[in-house]
C-alpha cells in the first residue's frame, strides 16, 4: 500500500513500496507469487 498527497504522488511512491515488500519477502523466505494469469478487471 502507498500513499501520496495527490493521486500521481501516490503512484510514484508505489515503486518504494513494492521494493520494500519485495525485500520483506526475501528477508522472510516468503514465496513472491509470479503475475497473474487472468487479467485485471476494467470498470
């Protein structure tokens, strides 16, 4: 999860997070899970 004063502020700050999270998971041994095989949802 990331967070930003502004929309794109927050999407700019989603880079920092993933690799954080990433991180965590290596640090841990937590698998991290490949792309998903079925497309995202378009509203």
């Amino acid at each position: 999860m990331t967070a930003g004063d502004t929309p794109a502020e927050a999407l700019a700050n989603r880079e920092e997070a993933m690799a954080a999270w990433i991180e965590s998971c290596l640090i841990s041994g937590d698998p991290i899970p490949g792309p998903a095989k079925s497309p995202a949802p378009v509203a």
